[in-house]
C-alpha cells in the first residue's frame, strides 16, 4: 500500500472504531476515494449524496458505530447539506469527507471549484448548526491533532457530525506513516446530589409521571426498574416507543404525531403533580404542546443540553437537571431502594391505555376484495415482522409515520425508527438501505409514493444485494399535504399525481416486488418481503380509500377542542393557576 494523506486517513478512522463508508465519488477526491478502496473500510457506493448520508444515519442507529460520508467538491458538498443537518438534529455519528481546490487553483474557473471564492464558509468549513467540528486540512502534520477532536468527540453521549475537506493536491501527498494514540472522554455526566435528593423527595411525596423520548434508549433498564419500583405510568414520544414496553400494563400511549388520544384523557382526568421528562426537548411533533400534557406542579427535565428546559412548555415550572439520562435514573434508584418503598402511589387505576388487547392477524375478519386498509397491513406488519422477528420497522416522513407511530407497539428500544422534528421526506427510503448494509437482520421502510420517489437508493441495495423492504402507500399523491390543507380550509391543487407502478419500477431495477390491490394481498405480500433474499418493494394501492389517517383524527380532534373554546397547540397565560391545587 503506498502512503499518502487519504491512506493514512483512513487508518486514523479505521482506529477510530469506523468500518464502514458510504458516498459518491467524484474527480475532487479521487486520492480520497483510492486510500478509501485501499483502507479496512467496507465502501458502499450511493447514487447521490443525500441517500449516502441519510443511510450512514440510519446505520449508526443501527449499530451505534460511526459511519464515514464521502463526497466530490462543489455540488457534492451542497447535495448532502438537507441530510447531513437531518444526521445532526437525530443525533447521529458521521465523520463527512470532502474535497476543496488546492490554492493554487482558486479563483481561475476551476471544474467545481470549493474555496471563499464559490462556496459558503461559515456554515460548512467551521463549526456551526450543521458541523460540531470542521476545518479544511492544509497539511498532513495536522491529522494527528484533527483525529484527537474527532475521537474526542465520538466518545460523548451526544451526537457528533465533522467535516474534513481535503484540497486534491494534498490528498494524495506523500505522508510517514503514523502511529495514532487516540484520546477518549468519559461523557456521563451525573447530577448534582442536591437534585437528586430533590427529585427522590418528589418520588416520595407527590404522584410523578414518566414521559420518555428517544434520548433514553441507553437507559432502557434502569427505566424500566425505576417505573416498576415507582409504580408510575409511562408515556413515550414517538421517536420513544419501546424504550419501555409498549405492551406492560403502566404503559399508557405515546404522544405527539401519530399518539394515542388516551394519553391526553388519562393526563386529563388524572393529572399527575409532576412529570418526569427523559431524553425528549419536548417538540411540537413529540407533544403538540398540548395543555392537557401540563402537570400541576411541573416538569423534572433531564438532558444535558440546557437550552432545551422550560421552552417546550414556556408557561410550566420546570425543574432542570442537567445530567445523562442513564446515571440520572442510576442515581435516582440508589435514592429510591426497594426495601423502603416510600414512594407515594402513582399508578392510577383502571387508567385509560392505547394498547390494551394483543394484535391479532385475522384473515376472515376484513372484506377480502375491498381497498386495502393501512391498519390491516400495521397488523400484519405486527403479527409478521415486529412479534417474530428482529427487524428495524421504519416509518417515513409523512402519513407513513403516523400509522407506524399509531398502530404499532415495541417491546424494545431501537427496533423503530421515525423522524418527528426535522422530518426531510426521503429520510427512510433512503436510510433503509443504510441500515441493512449493518444490520444482521431484515428492515422495513414504510413510506408514501411521494418520499419514494424523491430518492434513488433501491439500486444501491440491489448492488449489495440487501435485505431491504420498502412498503409503498401508494395514494397518488402527497395525501398528508392534501388532508393539512383541506383541514384548514386552504386549496390543495396540485397535490396529486400520476400513479406510479413500483412494481415495475422496482423490477428495472433489479429488485423484486409485489402489489397490494387488495385485503387478501397483505399477508402473502408480508411473507413474499420475509423470504426475499435481497431487497423488495410492496406496492400497496391505497388511491381512492376512504380509511382514515390517525393524523386526520388528530386534526379533528384539534378544530373540535378549538371549536368548544377549549386549548389547543397555542400556548396562553396563566396555565399554572392550579398548580397549587392538591385535588
């Protein structure tokens, strides 16, 4: 192997725990893209820049081990920005190459020139909303100190996207080889005892609720030790679900886009004094900001970030507590030991659940020849996938998500998958592919017609021949736009489109597939996906159902609340005036 700077790289990232890279090559990084072929790293070659990022997303959630994106100068750099920002607010770990013109270049018209002169730099060559870390290398005696940063940054609890953009003519320099001794941190960062001796004291005297969001994942256990030692119910945002199980009796619903309504009754009729938030900044699309979720005292919010307490719901009290989730909840249970049992009862009675009776696929209980329905193909889907095997389900931007969110339950964390705040359309048509390049098992996409066709990475996956399922909702259009428009009494032209064949689609590309044209389709199109060696597509024929979208329920559910002159998803003052109030 000769040494150069792309070489010697890509033994800095290889130590660094990376095994896999993913992109699109390109003239500008044709050094980077040979130390590539030349490194350990298992390259997956995307077909554009976006579908290459948002699939090293969706692998590091897969795995948790970070992914390397590469990508040419110029456009290459500017395709990936929409995904790499969607990398950024989920909280993923990428390291993002890229090439730049050498100096010597600048400023003479160069093929695709990246310098001050053509590209923006504040947002893409420095640290910024979008990059934790990035600079642009000028010479390889700086590799040691940028892997030291880039290793730094891997080992905290938090998310970390850097960039590194390389001008050709140093790419492929000469370089000494070069012994890495790579730092790490030591990210759990504890509470401050007087927090948590507040917060045991609260256990003890008041009735507390837990609402769980997708920052919890790696607390899992300690969770669910703690709500059964509480004996406190449990709701969950969407991105949330199965960080405790969907299916355990405390369990009430989740929250937000594609909820449960009876999350909202039981907060209602059974207001807790405090709810304790892990792992969610509470966004609009985890809670809706909904006065109903308002306890009577406040919130005991838990994240490391602390811009995120008090904004969500700006008229509560909430207590902040800067720490890790999981050394929290550590914390807190060696305050809480089972034997004293001092907690004052939380669980309410015979309160309302969104998931009270198990899935049952039953064939003979739908009309066999009718359009087919969404909620038979999620109980399936149930029944098939999420009972009988360890598949990711992901559901995409969209009214794909909201069925997913709605109708299907995990006992587990990190078996779903959804996008409920950034929310880029293509997220999971693209992602899918990038989770089964390291997952050991199947992934189902669930996405509408509309994201399907804004990415192009089925081919990718037929190229590697993966496991990738991806379930079209085939409505013709882009229903969820059509339903917010028409909900608001605004026009929704233009939202429809020509029916596309994804069978025929997908077999021009080398993938197999079928079609859902009706209820009895579900189950042989379920079973066909499970035994497919490679990557598969489900057209299912949706256009013209007149079956309901849990999303056009919420809405309802909203003009109703309005209409009776009830608080909707509008913040007003004064919201606490019963925060006293003991009943």
């Amino acid at each position: 192997m000769s040494y150069n700077v792309s070489t010697c790289l890509m033994q800095g990232l290889s130590q660094l725990g990376i095994s896999h890279a993913f992109g699109v090559s390109g003239g500008g990084i044709a050094s980077l893209y040979d130390g590539i072929l030349q490194s350990q790293l298992h390259m997956s070659h995307f077909k554009h820049e976006s579908g290459a990022v948002f699939a090293a997303t969706e692998a590091y959630f897969s795995n948790e081990k970070p992914v390397l994106v590469f990508v040419t100068t110029g456009p290459g750099i500017l395709n990936s920005i929409n995904a790499l920002m969607a990398a950024k607010t989920e909280g993923a770990k990428l390291i993002f190459v890229s090439g730049c013109t050498g100096a010597s270049q600048r400023g003479r018209g160069a093929t695709q020139e990246t310098s001050h002169l053509t590209t923006p730099q504040s947002a893409i060559f420095s640290s910024s909303e979008l990059f934790d870390l990035a600079l642009r290398l000028e010479s390889a005696s700086e590799l040691p100190t940028v892997l030291q940063q880039i290793s730094v940054g891997l080992s905290r609890p938090q998310g970390f996207i850097a960039h590194m953009s390389l001008p050709m003519d140093l790419q492929g320099s000469f370089c000494e080889p070069m012994d890495f001794k790579l730092s790490s941190c030591h990210g759990a960062v504890g509470a401050a005892d007087e927090a948590i001796e507040q917060c045991a004291s609260i256990f003890k005297q008041d009735r507390v609720a837990l609402w769980l969001g997708f920052g919890a994942r790696h607390a899992s256990k300690d969770i669910k030790t703690l709500v059964e030692r509480t004996q406190t119910n449990v709701f969950s945002t969407p991105r949330g679900k199965g960080i405790f199980p969907e299916t355990h009796e405390q369990y009430v619903g989740v929250t937000g886009m594609g909820g449960h309504d009876e999350v909202y009754s039981f907060n209602r009729d059974n207001r807790p004094d405090w709810i304790l938030v892990l792992g969610t900044r509470l966004g609009e699309g985890s809670c809706y900001w909904q006065k109903d979720m308002e306890p009577k005292k406040g919130f005991i919010h838990v994240d490391l970030d602390t811009r995120v307490f008090g904004v969500g719901f700006n008229q509560c009290y909430t207590l902040g507590v800067q720490a890790d989730v999981k050394t929290f909840v550590q914390q807190l249970l060696h305050k809480l030991p089972p034997e004293s049992l001092a907690c004052k009862p939380n669980l309410v009675p015979d309160s309302p659940r969104a998931f009270t009776t198990p899935v049952k696929w039953q064939p003979l209980a739908f009309d066999a020849k009718a359009i087919p329905e969404v909620s038979l193909l999620m109980a399936a889907l149930q029944n098939f996938v999420v009972d009988k095997t360890d598949a990711i389900i992901m559901g995409e931007c969209g009214n794909a998500f909201v069925w997913t969110t709605h109708y299907l339950r995990f006992d587990s964390p990190n078996r779903y998958r959804a996008s409920t705040y950034y929310g880029s359309m293509g997220h999971f048509g693209a992602g899918v592919v990038g989770a089964a390049r390291v997952h050991r098992d199947k992934v189902f996409a669930v996405v509408g017609d509309g994201a399907m066709l804004m990415q192009n990475e089925i081919h990718t996956a037929v190229t590697y021949q993966l496991p990738a399922v991806w379930i079209v909702l085939n409505d013709a259009g882009y229903r969820i736009c059509e339903m917010g428009l028409e909900a608001l009494n605004l026009r929704s032209d233009e939202t429809a489109f020509t029916e596309v064949d994804f069978v025929r689609y997908a077999e021009s590309l080398g993938a197999k597939a079928c079609v859902i044209a009706s209820n009895e389709d579900i189950e042989p199109a379920i079973l066909a996906a499970l035994a497919a060696k490679g990557p598969f597509i489900i057209d299912m024929k949706i256009n013209g159902s007149k079956e309901k979208s849990p999303f056009m329920r919420r809405v309802e559910s909203l003009k109703q609340q309005a209409a009776n002159g009830k608080q909707t998803n509008i913040p007003a003052w004064g919201l606490n005036q019963d925060k006293t109030d003991e009943g």
